[in-house]
C-alpha cells in the first residue's frame, strides 16, 4: 500500500472517565507497542490535583510525549492524536480534531450519552468527521444495547449502525459477535495482555457450548433484529459522517477491542484533501505542505522552548529542507523534527501526509499557521468557540507590563485561552472553558515571564461573533451595545452578551445581524 493510502490519523474522544485511557493502552498492547497494559502514564490532569500546580506542570510535561502514539498494524500506520482528559482543556481537544481524518468515540454502558460527548460530537458533525463508536463497560451492569442505540441517535443526532454485538452483560459479559466480519472469537478475559481467542461458529452447538444455551439464543434473535431494524452497512455512509457505526466492549478486559481496531483500519478514511483559502489541497500532491494545530509549552526550566505539531497534508516532509513559514514569510530548516511514540520521541527525516511531526519552537508559530514549500497558501483558520467563563485580566505588576503582554500574546498563540479586548473601555477579558484554565494562566506567566496577573470578575454570559450584509443596522447594533462590543485577536467583533434574556432581546430586535457562537462561519 502506499504511504498515504496506509495511514490512519484519529483521535479517541470522550466524556472523562468514558475509557479513553484504558481503550488507548489496549490499542497499543494489539499494536505492539507495549507489552503489557499499565505501562502508558495516562494525561489526565486528575481531579484531586487541580489545586496542585506543580502536579499540573508535571502532568503536562507527560501529556507532550504522548500526545501522538503512532504504531503500525498490517499494512497499516496508525496515528493516535491524543487529547486532555480533563474538561476544561475541551478547547485543546476541538483542535486536535481539526488534524484528524476521523475519530473513535468512547461512551460508558451504564451513563449513555453524557455531556463532553455531545459537545464534542457537534464538532465532529461540523466538519463532517466520520465517527466510529465504541460503548465501553459492558463487563458492568449498564443499560439496554438496543436502548443504548437509540439514545445515541437522538443525543448524538446520527444515525448508528452495529457492527458488533455483546453476549450479555454485567457479570455474565461473554466477549462480542464480530457483526463486520461475521464471525465470534472468545477470549479470556485478561486485564494485561492479548490471550488466545477460540473461533467458534455460531450457527453451531459449539456456541450453546461456549457460552451456555440462554445467552446463545438471546445472541441469535438479538442479530436477527439488528439486522431487520438497521439498513446493511454502507461504508460510504460512514465516511460522509452520516451514520455512526458501533462496537460494544470492555476495554479493561480486552473484550470488543481488536473486533474495533480491524474494522477501523479497513474502513477508516486516509488523509483526505484539506480546503486552504486558496485552494483544495490533496495529500497526493508532490510539495510538502502542513499546519500548526497545537503547541505545547515545555516543563523543563532549562529549555524554554515549545514544540508546534505539525499535521502533514501533502508532500513529504524531509528533516533540513528549507520550508516557508506562510504568515511571516519566513523560510526555516527543521534540524531535529521529532516523532512520537508511546513513551519516548525520536527524531525522525521524513513524514507522510496524516503524520505529525512535532517542531522545535521558540515562539515563531501561532495556531493556524501553514509550512509549505514556497506557495502562499493559508490553511482554514480553526474554529473558536464562545468561551463558558470570563474574567478581566489586570496586570499586578506595573514594572512587569511589557512581560505581562508578550506572556499573555504568547499564551493565546498556543490557544491557551481566548482574548478579547473591550472596546468601550479597553480592558482585557480573558475567556476560558474552565475555572482551570484561569489558574494556569496565572501560574505560567509567574514562571515561565515572570508577569504577575490579577483576575477581576465580570459578569458575562457568551461571546457572539457578529456578521451582517445590512451595515447600517450592524452599526446601530454597535453603537447601542457599545458597552458590550469587543474586537478578539483577529480583529473581529464580538457582542459579549451578559445574559440569555439580553442575548435574545438583541436577536429580535436586531434581525439582520447573525450572532455566532463559534468564530468559523
Ligand atoms: P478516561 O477518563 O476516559 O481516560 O477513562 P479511563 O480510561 O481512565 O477509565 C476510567 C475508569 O474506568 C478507570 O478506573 C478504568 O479502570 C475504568 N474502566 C475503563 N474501561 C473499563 C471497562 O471496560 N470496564 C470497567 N468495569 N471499568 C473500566
């Protein structure tokens, strides 16, 4: 296969505590790339430690080694984007799905549908992201698979297509009936590594012998009523984002795992052609060309740098090429670009389309920005989108303004946090997911520009990004809320709306204007 054609760029998404983590491990015991389970330090920033800086510096410091785990299987080159567990790093996670192909979406059998997943679905549905679905827990006493089904097409709004099938569950879990393949293996359960498997046909006694008579009968009418109540599986459905197929298992038993990962790497998408302002991009073309969708600043003290990841769109990459910098107009050699695996990172010469490559960074990359090898194209500008909480940010410090701005310019750069800036009164507001991300902020630039910064409250509801084609009613509209007007780092207005009542008043009485809750429209 070709290199392009072979690989598989995706992330595992979930609401925390979902599987994620375990469901990642497992998929790199299948891979080889760890022998036994355990062994991947997750990247949960864990709850006990959210007032624990040092713990958060150190738990971040894990996060930039695992962010891409990269592993062949078959033909196949699998490349496992990582994102923070923890919900109020969701914006890094919307990011991360912009450098994906397409996404694995981990639910839990006994909560269903719960709110990370909605959210995170809805940018899925946005980008038309194809989504496979794996429900985890079944070893657990969790709700109907049918009635699981159902509540997945209405929270998720897809329609769903089950490609395996659980022997019972809770304790009587028995392992999962291979839909896609048509076939059953049994495996022990083992929390560790990957044990035997015994095919056995289910047609045969030999089911009634493997997993005793109730549960072979309940198996085969339960087949006979997914496949009179779903329509036969139609891959290009999938891969237009418009039905969901999905897998049931238990990622710490190892059940349903590989049933998922051999189906995925046959019917997931290969790097896809990706929209830049100009043109169409097509991974096949013969330049290099990738954006910077994430950066992560270093831990350690002693070297300050930052590493940008770069997703590969078209072309090959080559260690030392000269490659221009779009937006400074800038051409730079990358002497020691890095790959990730599991646990270590290795400098690497050459990437494919769907591939990340991670780039040594001293502030000279923004989120958004685009390598190529010369072209002035500008790959689309990721999607913001209205931050939940708000607080002015005030300088502590009036010897330390220059370090406060530039910490503050750099952190947005990373996508740390949204910046808008009042109009009426100049101030500075800072927009975050989480009360989290306003305490790291803080805590960053303290250590890394030496910049105090102090929080001052405001009472705001969302950030609307407003467009409209009737420019006299836009500038009554500005004019009106004055107050409330803000321009975010691009330069774009913004309505910070300070409740839902005043938002919908605004609505109405302004019907000419769109008010957007995302930046990208
Ligand atoms: P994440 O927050 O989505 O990354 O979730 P984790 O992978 O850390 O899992 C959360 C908790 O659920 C951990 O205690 C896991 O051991 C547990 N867990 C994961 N998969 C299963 C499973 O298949 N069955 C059961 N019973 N527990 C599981």
């Amino acid at each position: 296969m070709n290199e392009i054609e072979r690989r598989r760029t995706f992330a595992i998404i979930s609401h925390p505590d979902a599987g994620k983590t375990t469901l990642t491990e497992k998929l790199l015991l299948f891979g080889g790339q760890i022998q036994v389970a355990g062994a991947v330090k997750n990247n949960k920033i864990k709850k006990t430690a959210t007032s624990d800086w040092m713990e958060i510096e150190k738990q971040r410091g894990i996060s930039v080694t695992t962010s891409v785990m990269e592993f062949d299987y078959g033909d196949y080159k699998v490349n496992i984007l990582d994102t923070p567990g923890h919900q109020d790093f969701a914006e890094d996670t919307f990011r991360t799905l912009t450098a994906v192909d397409s996404a694995i979406i981990v639910v839990d059998s006994a909560k269903g549908v719960e709110a990370q997943t909605r959210k995170l679905m809805t940018v899925c549905r946005m980008r038309k992201t194809p989504v496979i679905i794996f429900i985890n827990k079944m070893d657990r006493e969790g709700k109907d698979p049918f009635d699981l089904l159902d509540e997945l097409e209405q929270e998720l709004q897809i329609k769903v297509r089950p490609l395996s099938w659980p022997i019972n569950q809770g304790q009587r879990f028995k392992g999962v009936y291979n839909i896609y393949e048509q076939r059953l293996d049994l495996f022990t359960p083992d929390k560790q590594k990957v044990t035997e498997k015994v095919e056995v046909d289910i047609h045969s006694d030999a089911l009634e012998n493997h997993v005793g008579d109730a549960d072979a009968e309940k198996l085969r009418m339960d087949l006979e009523l997914v496949d009179g109540v779903y329509p036969s599986f139609d891959v290009n459905t999938y891969l237009n984002g418009e039905v969901a197929p999905v897998f049931f298992g238990s990622a710490l038993n190892n059940f349903g795992v590989k049933e998922l990962l051999d189906c995925f790497v046959k019917i997931a998408p290969s790097p896809h052609p990706i929209q830049a302002e100009e043109r169409m991009v097509r991974p096949e073309e013969p330049k290099f060309s990738g954006f910077i969708f994430k950066i992560t600043a270093n831990i350690d003290p002693n070297h300050r740098s930052c590493i940008a990841f770069c997703k590969v769109c078209s072309g090959k990459f080559v260690r030392n090429a000269p490659y221009l910098h779009v937006r400074q107009n800038k051409t730079l050699r990358f002497s020691s670009p890095t790959q990730f695996m599991a646990q270590k990172k290795s400098t690497i010469d050459e990437a494919w389309p769907g591939d990340i490559v991670g780039l040594p960074d001293n502030g000279i990359f923004k989120i958004g920005d685009t390598l190529t090898e010369g072209e002035m194209i500008h790959f689309r500008g990721l999607p913001s989108f209205s931050p939940e909480m708000f607080k002015y940010i005030e300088n502590a410090d009036p010897m330390k303004t220059k370090q406060l701005n530039k910490g503050i310019e750099q952190l947005m750069d990373e996508g740390v946090a949204q910046l808008f800036v009042n109009q009426f009164n100049g101030r500075k507001i800072i927009g975050t997911v989480g009360q989290l991300q306003f305490e790291v902020i803080q805590y960053r630039l303290e250590n890394e520009y030496n910049a105090q910064c102090r929080w001052e409250p405001v009472s705001l509801y969302k950030a609307c990004w407003i467009e409209s084609d009737d420019e006299a009613q836009l500038e009554a509209f500005k004019k009106r809320k004055y107050q409330f007007m803000a321009k975010d780092r691009e330069g774009r207005d913004v309505f910070l709306a300070d409740s839902n009542y005043v938002l919908q008043m605004a609505q109405s009485d302004f019907e000419h204007i769109k008010f957007h809750f995302t930046s990208e429209f």
